[in-house]
C-alpha cells in the first residue's frame, strides 16, 4: 500500500519512512506541507500520515485543502500536543485517527491498517477469501500456514484482497505499491504478479487477468 508521510523533524521521518517500508508500505516521504499539498493532488495514495506542525504549511491546512477537493483519503495526523481540543480541531478539519508523540510504531501500524479497511469498506478485521487470509494484523495465511512474501508481493496481494472480486488495473496497482523513489514501470507488476500466482498454484485462489480491466483476486469455489 502506498503511503504519504509529511514529517519535518527528519531524523524521524527517516526512521519512519524505513519502519513504514519495512511493514509492507510504499512510502513518499517529505518534509512541509507544499510538499504534501502537491503530492496529494497529484498521486494516488491507500493513506498519509502528516505532522501537523509543518513549515510553508501546516498539516491542519493541508488536510483542510485536501477535504475541500472532495478528497476521502484516510488520513492520520501526529502531533506533539495531546489536549483535548486539539484532538478536537483536528478531527473536526477532516482527520480519521490521531496519534499524539511519542507514540508505538506497533500502534500506528495497526491504525494505518485500520484506516485503510474502513477505506475500502472493509468492516471485519480478518479479511478471507477462499483458503486464503489477511490476518488484522498484517500477514497472509493460505491454507492455514503462513504465506512467505516479499515486501512488493505482500503489498500487492493486500491491495487485490482488499478489492477481491473486483478488477484492479495495472497503473492503479503500480500507484498502490510504489513510491516516487521507486525504480520500477508499471510493466513490472506483471513479475510479480507471475510470482504471486506461482505461490498461490496449490490453493483454491487465484489471480485472473481481464483484458482492458485490470487482475482480479478470485476463489475458485463458487460458493465461497
């Protein structure tokens, strides 16, 4: 899932942007908030993670232009003040969740995965398809045992499980899982997604390409 940080202490949005990726996120990571402004008018992201506190512009305001575009990105603020009231203004501008500093890298791992099931409509924690799972906290399950995957694999499958029975086209996908940094072309999902279908061969899941649409991940068994 790709994912938007807006962090101007750099020391942590570093260690953020690592952590993140290291948790399967696609990150674009900058420092103020014309940066994030920009960004999110432009690119396609499953969630951001800003700082409210930014130079050129703050994470209130960004958040305020990006409602007013009519955009629903979920979007989780961090902040060094944890009053009442500013949780308050917060959510009040347009923010899903809050997290003041210091705060558990578990913890927002979990609120990011959160805000991104409430996105896509998702309202059970463990999401299932066939012999395959998404536990709620972040690793797949196919027949009951753990399912190795990369990072990318891992981000791929989750976009496609999320929107299981619905196409996801190609440069959607491209745009979910990876970031700006990222050397890649779309063409490269076709890898992995050859990848994927090799690891999911033995089971009753499986991912379909339609023509013109996009991949589907779809079970084999009709009635489940």
């Amino acid at each position: 899932m790709r994912l938007l940080l807006a962090e101007d202490n750099r020391e942590l949005a570093h260690w953020l942007e690592k952590a993140l990726i290291q948790a399967g996120f696609a990150v674009d990571c900058v420092f103020d908030g014309q940066a994030a402004d920009h960004l999110l008018q432009n690119e396609r992201y499953a969630v951001a993670v800003m700082d409210i506190g930014m130079p050129r512009m703050d994470g209130l305001e960004v958040l305020q232009r990006l409602r007013k575009r009519g955009q629903t990105l979920p979007v989780l603020l961090l902040t060094a003040h944890s009053t009442v009231s500013d949780r308050v203004k917060g959510l009040n501008t347009g923010a899903d969740d809050y997290l003041p500093k210091p705060f558990d890298l578990e913890e927002l791992d979990a609120r990011l995965r959160a805000l991104v099931r409430r996105s896509e409509g998702q309202i059970h924690e463990q999401q299932q398809l066939g012999q395959l799972t998404l536990h709620d906290e972040g690793y797949f399950l196919l027949e009951n045992k753990p399912l190795a995957l990369t990072p990318r694999e891992h981000a791929i499958l989750t976009v496609l499980m999320y929107r299981r029975t619905r196409p996801v086209p190609k440069q959607q996908l491209y745009e979910q899982v990876f970031s700006l940094s990222d050397e890649a072309s779309p063409e490269s999902i076709e890898l992995y997604i050859h990848r994927l279908r090799k690891k999911l061969a033995t089971s009753n899941v499986q991912i379909t390409t339609l023509r013109g649409l996009g991949y589907v991940l779809e079970c084999s068994d009709a009635h489940l």
